[in-house]
C-alpha cells in the first residue's frame, strides 16, 4: 500500500500541506518497505492547472490514498473518479499523518473544497 500525503517539506518531520495543487512536495509512504520518499511537485508554479497537474502526477504514483486538507474541484474530479481514497488532513507532521491513517481516525474528503 501506498499514501501520498501534500507536503511543506523534504522530512517527515515536516508539515502537512493544506494545499494541494500548490504543495511543494508529495511525500510518498510505502508499507511494504516502512519508507518516504518525498517528490518535487513540479506544476506547484503553474500559473493555471496545478490541481489538475499535482491529481495526474499522484495518479502516476499508483497510490492507495491520498491525505491533504482540501482539493479544488477539478482536482477532486480527478481523483475521485479514479478511485483513489481521499482523507482530510491538517495541522500536523508526515509522520504523525501516517501514525493516525493506520487507526483510520481521518475524514474522507467527499467533495471539492469551496
């Protein structure tokens, strides 16, 4: 299984993102290997589309779940249309983030952020 979580930083002693589109990093968390990996969001400087860019490079990621605060509505059509679960997150680190996924203690996200 696999978690991406929207990312301030590069550790996962860094914060969850509120944003999504605009997150500057994706941090990736494998269970099988108990590892992060954290990626560049590279359409974060996009002057239109970032949302729908950041859903299509988590969709290439071949995630289970995904855990941010709020997605835009064309990123949550994105996303939800895929299958992909979505879990509102906020307001504390990677790590912790993982730590409360594996209770199930999240909100799914059931709809675009207005």
């Amino acid at each position: 299984m696999r978690i991406v979580l929207s990312s301030q930083g590069t550790s996962k002693s860094d914060l969850v993102d509120v944003r999504f589109g605009r997150c500057k990093y994706f941090a990736v968390y494998d269970y099988e290997t108990s590892s992060f990996e954290f990626l560049e969001n590279k359409g974060a400087e996009s002057n239109q589309g970032a949302g729908v860019a950041a859903a299509q490079a988590v969709l290439e990621l071949n995630a289970d779940a995904l855990l941010t605060e709020r997605l835009g509505p064309k990123a949550y059509r994105v996303l939800a249309e895929s299958g992909l679960k979505l879990y509102k997150c906020h307001g504390m680190s990677i790590e912790d983030a993982i730590k409360r996924f594996e209770s199930h203690s999240f909100d799914q996200i059931d709809g675009p952020y207005r």
